[in-house]
C-alpha cells in the first residue's frame, strides 16, 4: 500500500473501517512496513521487525493465548482460549507477541518496536 503524507511526521495509512475489532493492516511507509491492529478497540503499531531475527512478525497469524484451566485443587481441566488476548505469531520461527503490548508473553525483553498510532474523522494515522 502507498501512503501519502499529510505532515512531516504523522502519515495518513487507512480508513478507520479497514482495520477492524481484532483485524490487521500492513502497511508501508518508505522503508519502514508497520503492522497496525485493532483489540479492544484500541489501535497498536509495530514495526514489522520481529525482535528474534527479524522476520515480518506482524504479518503471522493471529491467535488467542493458550491457558491451562485448573480446577480448585489446580488439577488440570485442558486447555483453553483465552478471549482476553490476542496474540500475533511471527511465522519464521513462532515467536508470539501480545498485540496490546509488543512483548513476548514468557520473554518480555523481546518486544516489537512501537510507533504513535491516532485515529479521528474516520482516519488511522501512524507518527513515523
Ligand atoms: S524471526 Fe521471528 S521468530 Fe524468529
């Protein structure tokens, strides 16, 4: 996708409708492509950079995070969807990153790098 830029630094990437609840977009911006998602409503953009060797992490598939439900005796009952997360997974390698904060959820200190994200008048834009 080709963007335009409206000022020196906030760059104009899409409607609000192209990135729905639990959606995605991709897009580029000179030689940076960004992963832009949507969970709770709230926008998130990362480079699409994963932290492990530099696969396009954002461009993985989307899941839920996977719990263990235990019972009171913390027997295990299986495994479950957790429907308070979203997850993206980096498809060279697996490693998963948690949409609402960039990290790994069992290695924090991986993390995709973050950029400014607005939406208003029905506009997504990303500060690059
Ligand atoms: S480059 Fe992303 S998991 Fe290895």
């Amino acid at each position: 996708m080709t963007t335009t830029t409206d000022s020196p630094r906030a760059v104009d990437v899409a409607g609000s409708d192209e990135i729905p609840e639990r959606g995605r977009l991709v897009v580029e911006i000179g030689n940076t492509t960004l992963g832009i998602f949507r969970f709770r409503g709230e926008l998130r953009a990362y480079e699409n950079v994963c932290a492990h060797q530099g696969g396009p992490a954002c461009q993985g598939r989307i899941v839920q995070r996977v719990r263990e439900k235990l019972d009171a005796s913390r027997r295990s009952q299986g495994l479950v969807f957790d429907e308070d997360s979203m997850h993206v997974v980096c498809p060279w390698h697996g490693f998963e990153y948690e949409v609402a904060t960039g990290r790994h959820p069992g290695r924090p200190d991986y993390a995709l790098r973050s950029f400014p994200v607005e939406e208003s008048g029905g506009r997504i834009r990303v500060t690059v």
